[in-house]
C-alpha cells in the first residue's frame, strides 16, 4: 500500500469539490491520470464488461488482482468500488476487505444492495454492521484506507430520501469517511445528503449532463465520480460502429467523432 497516495487521498477531501473519472483497465487508468485527474475510482460494471461479465458477476479473487492492476498503473490515487465487500455477513466483509487494503487502493466503498428486487436493500442493523466491520478491518490494517459507505436505494428501486439519509448518517456513525448515495439527482436531494452527514464529506454520482461540477460544489458536494459512464460511452460508439459493419457492410462508424487520439505516442510516452 502507498501511504503517500493514501496520505493524498485523504487531503483532496478536506476542500474543495474533485471529480474521480473511473477507468475500467489499465490503459484508461493511465490515458485518464495524464489529463490531470488527482484520484481515479474503479467501476464495477466497467470491469465487469471488459471480462465478459454482468455487472456483480465477477469474483472477489478477479476484482482484487484488477484492483492491483490500477493502483500500480498510475500515481494517483485509486478508489475501489468493493461492491457489497463480495460477502452478506460483517466477518465475511471484513476478511475481504483486509485483503483489498493490501492492494495499493487509496480507499474503497461498501454499498448495502443485496442484488435481491424483493428485498434490495440489506436490513438496516446488518448494513450498519457491515460498515462496521470494514472500519474495523481498515483500522486493523493500520493503512488509513478511506471508507465510503453507501445506500443504494435510488438505483436500486427504494427512492427514498429518508431512508437513504437515515442510512448514511448511521453509516457516518459507524466509522465511512465518506457517504455516497448513486442516483440522488435533485438539487433538493443533494443537499439534505450533505447536510444530514456534515461535515463528512459526500460524493456524487453523476452519469449525464444534467449538473456541472461547480453547481455540485455550490451543494456542498465534496467529490464526484461517474461509475460506468465513461464505460457505457466507449461501448455504445464501438457497438454502434460494429452494428453498421454487420447489417449494412458500411463503414460510416470508425469515423471519429473528433480528432484522433494518437495511441501509441502517448503509451510510448506514457511507458
């Protein structure tokens, strides 16, 4: 583990608002930190895709050797999205997550989704565990890893601000540094997470454009990432391309939107 990179990390929320972009591989890791981003955060879904798999449908074994891969691919620090930690009960959180502070993360998140539509979300003494459980693993670990607890009711069918609030400031209590609620949009929304769990720092998932990065500062957003956007962006343009070729034998796709990126002179430079 880098406690220079961990050190950092830790610096970067103190003030200020900061966007951790998520690359999914190595190569985006490092195209990403070359364009001047402090910190990265990994995208469960983003690797999922890139193995061939669902989103949550990777090992803890697959995931620890990719969380190894970022961190050791750039010198900034990395956030993990650690999913549910890859076990339901707090010891088994906690084994998993003494085994993800070895990896040279900078912090690592612990969401409370059972992956259950009847019953999405974890009963509320066991996620409070569960964060517990993290915190003491960390701690025993000695590493100063960060920890960001998150309630995923509003991606995951429960949309309500209550209970979500109740969530993070219990998660607040039991030892996240952070608290995270993906798909809060409302500026409403927004600001009762960041008050409810003051002064701990939020972040903000933002997967579209329908708020800047100066307007959530303006909430009191300390940090925001964009999960698998950046992924689902470079899938759609490569599906689309693809499609073309196989239904029409065209071939309008591979045009680049933009100016070509020069591959391989910036990995040479890169390397």
């Amino acid at each position: 583990m880098s406690s220079k990179k961990i050190s950092e990390f830790r610096r970067l929320h103190e003030t200020g608002c900061f966007v951790i972009p998520n690359p999914w591989d190595r190569g985006t890791a490092i195209y990403l930190a070359s364009l001047g981003f402090k910190a990265l955060a990994t995208t469960s879904a983003g690797f999922a895709w890139s193995v061939g798999r669902a989103d949550s449908a990777v090992t803890v074994e697959q995931v620890l050797e990719h969380l190894e891969e970022i961190a050791s691919a750039v010198g900034v620090p990395v956030n993990a999205d650690f999913e549910g930690g890859f076990a339901k009960e707090p010891q088994g959180v906690a084994a998993n997550v003494a085994r993800a502070v070895k990896t040279g993360i900078a912090g690592l998140s612990i969401e409370d989704s059972t992956g259950d539509a009847q019953n999405p979300l974890f009963d509320f003494p066991l996620a409070v565990e569960r964060i517990k459980a993290a915190r003491m693993a960390i701690d025993k670990s000695g590493s100063g890893v960060l920890l960001t607890g998150r309630s995923e009711g509003f991606i995951a069918g429960r949309p309500d601000i209550k209970e979500t609030t109740r969530r993070l400031e219990a998660y607040a209590a039991a030892g996240a540094d952070v608290l995270y609620a993906p798909g809060i949009r409302s500026k409403e929304d927004i600001a009762a997470v960041v008050k409810a769990v003051a002064p701990k720092p939020v972040n903000l998932l933002i997967g579209g454009n329908w708020m800047t990065v100066a307007e959530a500062a303006a909430l009191g957003v300390r940090r925001i990432s964009v999960g698998g956007a950046l992924a689902r962006s470079v899938w759609s343009g490569f599906a689309k391309a693809a499609k073309e070729i196989a239904d029409n034998g065209s071939f309008s796709g591979l045009a680049p939107a933009g100016p070509p990126v020069n591959l391989n002179d910036f990995f040479r430079r890169a390397g």
